[in-house]
C-alpha cells in the first residue's frame, strides 16, 4: 500500500476568532455514504490513539492520505472529508488526537490543541514516514527555518487563499529554503479565499462563505490531479 500525508490540513488558527462559533456538518454525507468508514486503534509510544478510517470501492490497492484534523477536533466535517478522499481512490486516514473532544468555539479549541504536544503527533506521523510520497498542506504555517526542511523527503504541495497574509508572509522563505536544500515545494495561492476556505467553503457548512467556494473548487480539482499521480 503506497502511503502519503495530508499535513496540516484544515487546521484553523484561532487568532481574532475566539468570539466566533463554528457548527459542525457533515453527518447526513456520511449517513448516505455506500463507502465504508470505521474507527481502529493506532498505538502512539505509550497511548493508543483511536483513528477514522474510510476505504475505498476499488478492487485493486489503494494509496493512503493521513489526514490532520482541524483545530474544532475530528469533526463530522473532517470525517465527511475523509468520505470525499474515499470517493476519489485512496484510504482516508484521520487520527484523533482530542480524544473524542469536538468544539464550536475557537476559544476552547485552541487550548485544547496546545494541550497536544509536538511529540504526540509526531509518534504517529512517524510510523509512516518511510513511506510518504506527498505532502499537501492546506493553509498551514510554511517552515521559515533550515532545520524545518532538512528532514522534508517528498514533494510538499501547498493551498493557500490569497485575504490570509498570516500565513501567506511565510511563503516566499520557504520557497528559498526548500530551493536551496534541493526539496519540491509548489504553493498555490487561491484568489479571494481566506484562511480554511475548504471548510467555509463547503455549501453546507452554517458559516458558508461564498467568497470561498470557488478556491474550494479549484483546490479539489488540483488535489485530485495530484492524486492521480501517486
């Protein structure tokens, strides 16, 4: 089984939104859905870490996406994700690393997620590692540091929406350092999209912007291409 890392997807950072309520959806996609998706256990150093798993229907292998969840934990949303992975051919696999924890206020989220440690989510990336392929980050802070990117083996891809200047400053440094240490780095910035544009981008979603569904489009198109090529 060919494997690779979705990394730091949909992670929202909870700067100027701790005011903000964030309901979660999804449910009635994964209720309808003739894929099946399960729960296992992951064993992190001395924890057992409890993982969503959706698979695809195709007879032949599969590569895998290990999907990070976002900030509000592993959500109907992040999970109806997974179930859109599935659909597109690859195993979607998203640990839980809130324990079961889900938030609709950043506030709380956010405490809640500087409570895991570096280390933790590291134990379970890096039982992969040896066999990444690709890494997709989705509005996740570039490296702005050498030592970030010594250890980068795969091609990183990067979706970024264009109103996100936090994130967006970091972009142009990381593309130096990952030129210079020979790494593939291909950030695309997606007009008018602000920061998690995959998730209020979604019709669905009780917060919906319009503004984002079409960097949602766009994206999902560029991701599904990169797919293809595993």
């Amino acid at each position: 089984m060919k494997c690779v890392i979705c990394a730091l997807v949909f992670i929202f950072v909870a700067q100027s939104l701790l005011a903000q309520e964030f309901k979660d959806f999804g449910r009635e996609r994964l209720n309808s859905s003739p894929r099946h998706g399960e729960w296992v256990d992951i064993k992190s150093g001395e924890r057992t870490i409890k993982a969503f798993v959706v698979y695809p229907e195709r007879k032949d292998k599969a590569p895998a996406v290990l999907v990070i969840q976002e900030i509000f934990g592993l959500t109907d949303w992040v999970r109806s994700m997974c179930d859109e992975l599935a659909e597109n051919g690859v195993i979607a696999i998203a640990p839980d690393f809130l324990n079961g924890q889900k938030f609709e206020d950043a506030d709380g989220a956010r405490k809640a997620m500087m409570a895991v440690t570096q280390a933790q989510v590291e134990t379970v990336l890096d039982a992969m590692n040896s066999k990444l392929k690709a890494a997709y980050s989705f509005y996740g802070a570039p490296p702005e540091l050498p030592e970030q990117v010594a250890n980068i083996s795969c091609p990183v891809y990067g979706f970024y929406g264009e109103n996100d200047e936090r994130v967006n400053a970091d972009i142009p440094k990381a593309e130096e350092l990952m030129k210079v240490a020979g790494k593939k780095y291909e950030p695309v910035i997606y007009k008018g999209a602000g920061h998690g544009f995959m998730r209020s981008g979604e019709p669905s979603n009780p917060n919906f912007r319009e503004g984002d569904k079409k960097a949602r489009d766009e994206a999902w198109a560029r991701w599904k291409k990169l797919l293809t090529e595993l």
